[in-house]
C-alpha cells in the first residue's frame, strides 16, 4: 500500500513539474491569452476594492519616513495611483498563480519525502522545489515575451513553503489521530 501511494505522489510531482514548465514555454502573448479569463473575472471586484486606499497608505508612510526617501516612496505612491487601477489585476493573476502553482508542488513533494522513521523532512522538499522555480525562470529566459524574473521564484518559494507546511501539518495530525486511535507509535 505504501509503495503504491509513494508512486502516485511521484506521478503527482512529476504532473505539476510538467504543467509549470509547459506553461512557461509558452510565448508572451499566448501566456498573456491564458491569464485574461481570470483577469476578466477579477475586474470588477478589483475595481471596487481599488479607490485610492492603497495610494493614500503609501503616501502617509512617505510622510513619516526622511528626507530623500520620504519624497522617493511619495513618487512611487503617485505614479502606483495612476497605473495600479490597469495593471493591478494582471500582476495579481500572474502572481497568484506563480504562487498557486508551486504551493501545490511542495505540498506533494511535502508529502513524498517522508523519513523512514515517519518523521518529516522540510528542508528537501524545499531545496528541490526552489531548484524548480530556478529551472522555471530559466526557461522563461529563451521564451520570447517572457523573462525569467527573481521576484518570481521567490514568489514560487513562499507558495512552496505553504504547500510543504500544509503536508507536514496534515501528516502530523494524521499521526497523532493513528496513535491516539490504537496506541501505537508507529507511523501509518
């Protein structure tokens, strides 16, 4: 039984490795095709959400910073007013989905790399989906209309480290449930 549900997890790893990369094989302007249904989807709740708050926060905490950097976040806050509204809801699909993506890798790759003794193991899993994302960004460098971005593979981190969190948690209560079911410290 363990050995079968160690290869359907190596099949689940292997099927999201290849849905990531596929996608980042595709040129810029079919990417930019794939992501418009959810942009179009998330407009109008973003257009109601969006009413100048984020541009009045950022300007407030200009106020309280010094000098040169206070005027410098101050820029930033007018210029984001006058673009967040058009580019707000692409940069939140791409991201998002960046994030998805790798949070459900991890939690499979969370979930493969168990120790024998049924202790679980962070550190692996994690490496080998950071390895990914830098595989992923690479490919993206010689795909036209894409670029291979470092803001993106630490996006692609964080959601990894979500997804190994949520499997370790998951295999953890498991555990617990099993021992305090039948008694025994064993893992199931």
């Amino acid at each position: 039984m363990k050995k079968i549900s160690q290869r359907i997890l190596r099949v689940c790893v292997v099927v999201t490795l290849l849905f990531i990369w596929i996608n980042s094989l595709m040129p810029g302007d079919v990417s930019t095709l794939e992501s418009g249904w959810a942009e179009k989807l998330l407009w109008p709740i973003l257009d109601r959400i969006y009413d100048g708050t984020l541009q009045s926060w950022i300007e407030a905490l200009a106020g309280m910073l010094p000098g040169r950097l206070g005027l410098a976040v101050f820029r930033f806050a007018q210029q984001l007013g006058e673009r967040l509204p058009y580019i707000w809801p692409s940069v939140l699909v791409r991201k998002a989905a960046h994030f998805t993506e790798y949070a459900v890798l991890g939690f499979f790759m969370g979930l493969q790399w168990v120790r024998r003794d049924g202790r679980s193991r962070f550190w692996l899993p994690e490496g080998l989906c950071l390895a990914a994302a830098c595989v992923d960004e690479g490919i993206q460098l010689f795909v036209s209309g894409r670029a291979g971005q470092l803001r993106d593979v630490c996006i692609d981190l964080c959601g990894a480290t979500l997804g190994v969190l949520v499997a370790l948690t998951l295999l953890s209560a498991v555990r617990s449930w099993y021992v305090k079911r039948t008694g025994i410290r064993k893992n199931p």
